[in-house]
C-alpha cells in the first residue's frame, strides 16, 4: 500500500456508517446519498493516477439530445472540474487527476463534488429528456 492508498482507505474508514467497500489496494467505493462513488488508482507508483467516478444510470442507446447537453456542460464552472463520459453502458461523471500533490482535503472535496453533482443531474436528465 502506498501513500495514496493509505490517503483513500484512510478517508473511507472517516465515513462512519456509509456504505462501503475496500476492494482492493487500488480500488474502493462508497455510496453517499443515492450514488455509489467508484475511486480507483491506476497504478501503484508515483505517477499513477486518481479517478473517481459515478454511474448516473443505464444508457445502451445514446440519445442525441442528452449526449450535447451534457458535452456542452463539461468543462463548465458548473460541473467543478467533474466531466460526464460514457462507461459500460452507463452515462457516467469522472474526475481524473494524477496523485502527485494529492492532499486528503483536496480528496474530499472531489468525491463530495462527484457525489453531489450525480445525485443532481442523475434525476433530472431523466426527466429532463423522458428517459
């Protein structure tokens, strides 16, 4: 286990009751709200890199529509640095960053806003485009 590592499993264990699981020393995952958080290193050296991310819901068939508005959003103040993207079938929102400067208040403060943005645009870009 790394220092990242450490960093991650380290917060987790602060999330008191919520819903977790330490899947590896790569790999962890938390629900906050309705939305399971996925946190995951790609490697265990010193350039690896973070990423964090959220299924929003299942998306097999792309929607036109859906797939502008949301690429209009990224990169926006709006979103905070978080991009939606399209994984597994499942509209998704990411943040990706490499570790090196990682501090655990900045780690936070990127699973919050993961979280916090999922948990608003989830519901409403469903009923937004009758999905």
């Amino acid at each position: 286990m790394n220092q990242y590592s450490a960093m991650i499993t380290d917060f987790l264990h602060k999330c008191g009751d919520a819903e977790k699981e330490f899947v590896s020393e790569n790999e962890w995952w938390v629900v906050s709200g309705s939305v399971k958080v996925q946190i995951f290193l790609t490697n265990m050296e010193d350039n690896a890199e973070l990423i964090v991310a959220a299924n929003l819901f299942q998306y097999p068939e792309q929607n036109a529509d859906v797939n502008a508005y949301v690429l209009k959003l990224n990169g926006t103040l709006k979103l905070k640095g978080v991009s939606f993207g399209i994984r597994n079938q499942h509209l998704i929102l990411s943040y990706i960053r490499p570790v090196q400067g990682l501090d655990p208040e900045e780690l936070e403060w990127i699973i919050a806003s993961i979280a916090v943005i999922a948990d608003e645009y989830d519901d409403f870009l469903l009923e937004k485009f009758e999905l």
